[in-house]
C-alpha cells in the first residue's frame, strides 16, 4: 500500500498535468505538494486497490463493515486509477468535483466510517488545503470564459467554435448526411443523429437498415467533441474513431467493410473529385472518418441561457432557475454532470447507490453491462459513460437503455441510485427548470428539436 501511495505522492503524480502557462502549472503543482500527504494518510486507502487491511479489522464484526468501505469507496472514485495512471494529462474535471463536494458537504469520511477508523477526519486547515488545489488545477486546465463570480464553478461556458479544417468540414457534413455509408443506401449517419432532433432521433433505440434495432440509446451528437471517450461503454477513443463504427455495424448501418463503402462512393464524380481535392490519396475509410470527425467538431451549442450567466449576465437566469442549478450541485448532480459540455467526463456506475437494474426490471439489455463490454473487466460491469446534458430538453428519452421519459423521472433516479439521495418533487421541479436553460444554439440559431414536456 506504501508503494502506492509514493507513486501518487511522488513527482510523477505532481506532474498529472497538462502542459500550461509555466506560472500556473507551478501553482498547481505547489498547491498539491502541500496536500499530497493529506490525500496518502486520510483518503488513498479507501480509493486505491491494493490496500492493506488495517490491524483492528481484525476485531470481530469490523472486518466486514471496513471491507464494504473499501469497496464502496473504490466504486465511488478510484484515486490510484484516476491520479496515479494519468501522469499525461490533468487531474479529471469529476475528481477536482468530487473532492469539492465531499468537503464542502462535510461528508468524507462517512461518520460510521470516521468511528472505526480513528483519525481519518479532515481538519478545517486541511479541507482548505484540498480546495484550493481544487480551484488550482480547475483555472488552469479547465476554465474558459466565465466572469470571475463564476469562474471557479464545476460547469463551465461552452466554447463557441474549435479550430477545424473547412474543407473537410465541407466533406464530412456531405458525408455524415450520406446514405450510401449504409449497405441498402437507405440511412446516414445524420437518420440516428438528427439535428432538428437535438442530435438524436428520440427513440428508445434507433433503427437500422432491415428494421433492426440495438439495444442502448443513441447520445446527441452535439458537443460530442468534448466526450473524453465516445459510445456509452467509451470503446471509442475519439470522433474519428466513433464515426468508423455504425457504418460497419451489421445492425446499424451494415456495410460488410470500408472498401464496399468505397466502391458505392467512387461512382460519385463530383464527390469523388472533391474528396480527392481534400485528400489526395483518395478514399479510405481512415480518410472518411477524419473528415466526418472534423465536422462533428462544428456541431457546439454555445450561448445557451446559462453560459450567459456564467459569463456574467445576470438577467440571464431567473431566480428559480438560479436556485436550480444550487440544486443541481447540492444534489452531486455536478460532481458527474461536470465541465464545458455538463457532462462526458467520466465513467460512472449506474447501481453506484442502489441497483437500478433490479428494481428496473424486464429483459436485461446486452448494454446493461456498459462498460464491462469493451473491457471484459469485472470492475466496468454496470459502469457508463456520463452523457453531456446540453440541450437535455431536447434529446430525449434518457439514459442507456431509453426507459425514461421526462427530465423529473431522470432526476429522481439520479438522485436515488448515483447519488444515494432522494430528490423531492419540489427540488426536482427547480433542477428540470436549471437544466432547461442548457439549451444552446446552433449557427446562431437555437438547437431544433421537440422539447420534453417536464
């Protein structure tokens, strides 16, 4: 257990950043060196694996409630996962938030947890200590254009534009919307993913060619680019990668490979010159999916009501939609839901509090395992990509399985199996009318869809 902790200590977890501003990178790191030690003593042994059973588990009917803990812990956050294995890049948006909420909350340890393990409590010197860290490392890697009443907030506004090739903005929008990607040339990458639709087609799962159907629910398109992965189970690495997949899916779009996709496009003269325009080696599906990739970076929904308010219009909330988003963090929604695009940070498990799954009931859905189907590792069973809320009105029904219907149900089993809260009427009242104002635009039009009824 040592072990660990010294590689999370040690100079390898001080340099889990970014490369930033010389000044601010320091800062960070400064910040952290003076709570490393905090993180080792009083929170690493129940966030890492590896640990070693402290010498009164062994006390009678204490192994048992010290080992849940463990495991609780593990599931909640894994520290050694999250800081230890990212010496590339900054500490994750969902852990700076996790770590806020569960100091300004005053919930970690729990307090039967606190009992048994004598010492574990944070002091008033060390829970600043962690926050400011927290506030650190979040303005230097994560924030964008927020006011300064704003700036330190878990969401953050929405970018107005990425830097991308027009060319093949050009070609891949042309591309995305072509129906020749599938095997019957009958749907198109834009049939799953329809912006007059929020970026979904609002069905509980999608269509494919020959009236198949999956089993998980198609996520919106737009700002899909920040997703730190792409596919609920994150069995994509990026856009690109994402955007190879439905063509070649045998129930989805069911090209049998990228040269028959090829060979359908090729007789296109005019497309065929201007791919060729684009890229000079001409058609590959490498090339394909780069160019679809480029113009999903386009597809942002800045300028919602709430980016206003974040960036300092005050006017541009009212006070229960205000006292919504309080609500939102008060309730951990923002501890997952976290960053530019509200959300596609992190994994998270669905049955983290209590088992969703059971009291769902039904035939279990092969995309009930999440992230367990791309790893084949026990520890992702039931385990998800958490989907942006952005234009949330808009895009749905909800979660992977498309079960729910209104915003006020997905809030309610949030609260109840990610959070392990429940969520009165009222408060949910107040958090769907927060997560309306997430509705963004789109070419400086508002997002096209049919907004949910409550």
């Amino acid at each position: 257990m040592r072990k660990v902790f010294a590689a999370v200590t040690g100079v390898g977890f001080l340099l889990a950043c970014a490369p930033v501003m010389a000044q601010d990178l320091g800062d960070v790191k400064s910040k952290f060196a003076s709570v490393s030690g905090i993180v080792q003593e009083k929170c690493m042994a129940c966030h890492t694996k590896g640990y070693d059973l402290p010498f009164y588990a062994k006390v009678p009917g204490i192994r048992s409630i010290i080992e849940k803990d463990y495991n609780d812990g593990l599931r909640a956050m894994n520290l050694n996962q999250e800081l230890v294995q990212s010496k590339d890049k900054p500490v994750g948006e969902t852990v700076l938030a996790k770590m806020e909420w569960v100091i300004n909350n005053d919930t970690m340890p729990p307090a039967k947890f606190a009992v048994v393990h004598w010492g574990s409590r944070l002091s008033d010197k060390e829970k600043k200590q962690i926050l400011d860290w927290v506030a650190t490392t979040r303005k230097a890697h994560y924030a964008t254009d927020a006011a300064p009443a704003h700036a330190n907030e878990p969401l953050q506004p929405l970018p107005r534009k990425l830097a991308v090739n027009k060319a093949k903005v050009d070609l891949g929008k042309t591309l995305f919307n072509d129906k020749r990607l599938s095997a019957d040339s009958s749907l198109a990458c834009s049939g799953c993913h329809a912006l007059d639709k929020g970026g979904t087609d609002n069905s509980r799962f999608s269509e494919g060619i020959r009236k198949q159907f999956g089993d998980v629910n198609a996520p919106t398109v737009f700002n899909a680019a920040f997703n730190f992965v792409q596919f609920w189970d994150g069995r994509a690495a990026d856009l690109q990668e994402q955007a190879g997949g439905p063509p070649l899916n045998p129930i989805e779009m069911g090209s049998k490979d990228w040269d028959e996709i090829v060979a359908r496009l090729a007789q296109d003269e005019a497309l065929t010159a201007q791919f060729k325009a684009v890229y000079p080696d001409g058609w590959s599906g490498k090339n394909i999916t780069d160019a679809i990739a480029e113009y999903e970076k386009t597809l942002l929904s800045p300028n919602s009501r709430f980016d206003k308010w974040l960036r300092g219009d005050k006017t541009a909330l009212s006070s229960e939609e205000v006292k919504g988003y309080e609500r939102f963090k008060a309730y951990r929604c923002s501890s997952c839901h976290v960053g530019k695009s509200v959300g596609g940070q992190s994994y998270e498990y669905m049955d983290l509090k209590k088992d969703y799954f059971a009291d769902r009931g039904g035939e279990a859905l092969g995309s009930d395992k999440g992230r367990f189907n791309a790893t084949k590792q026990a520890d992702d069973m039931h385990r998800f990509k958490v989907p942006n809320l952005r234009n949330v009105e808009l895009t749905h029904p909800y979660l992977h399985d498309g079960t729910v219907t209104t915003l006020d149900d997905a809030v309610r089993i949030m609260g109840t199996y990610c959070s392990g809260l429940d969520v009165p009427e009222s408060d949910r009242a107040l958090i769907v009318a927060f997560l309306r104002t997430l509705t963004g635009e789109h070419e400086g039009k508002p997002v096209q869809g049919t907004a949910v009824a409550r």
